[in-house]
C-alpha cells in the first residue's frame, strides 16, 4: 500500500503490515517518510485510543495541515480493541490517496 500526494509517495509498506482503525489505514513509522511530515500544533484526544499528534504533509509547495495523524502514547486498553500495538502508526487524510 501506498499513502500519495499527487505522483510522490510519502509511505509505502506490504498491506499485512498496516492496521486498519476505524476505516483508516495506519502505515508502520518506519514506512513513512519523515521528509513529507512534521508536527502539527492541532490538539486532539480520542476518548478510547489517548492523546493524538497530528501531522502537517508537505509536497513541494503544497503544504496539507493536518492530513495525517499518529497516537505517540495510546492508551493500553486501546490495544485490546485494536489487537495490535500501533504506537507511532500514522493514517492519512482527505488529499493523501492511499492505494495499493
């Protein structure tokens, strides 16, 4: 899978290595890369999966605020739900494409 803002992959890993969240699909943090991302000063807490970071995408001149998204510190409980540990996963948004 793939995570593209227009022809440039910002992430890229097998499928069987995502987790799938709510409908969104998280890439490993080795799997992104770091040059296309930074911290976003956006606050947001999920009620069930703890404090989130967002992520500013930025691709050339097109700067994307707040299209991705990672749980730095989830809460353990989240991990039941979720069945997997997803520490760091990060999920894109809205002008990020994620294909196979």
């Amino acid at each position: 899978m793939k995570a593209v803002v227009g022809g440039t992959v910002i992430a890229e890993a097998p499928v069987e290595d995502l987790i799938k969240i709510e409908g969104n699909w998280y890439f490993p943090p080795s799997s992104v890369n770091e040059d296309y991302v930074s911290t976003s000063p956006t606050p947001y807490t999920c009620p069930w999966k703890g404090e989130c970071q967002y992520l500013t995408v930025t691709v050339d001149n097109d700067v994307l605020p707040d299209r991705a998204w990672r749980y730095p510190n989830p809460y353990p409980t989240a991990f039941d739900r979720v069945g997997k540990d997803f520490t760091d996963y990060v999920a894109f948004w809205k002008d990020v494409k994620v294909v196979e």
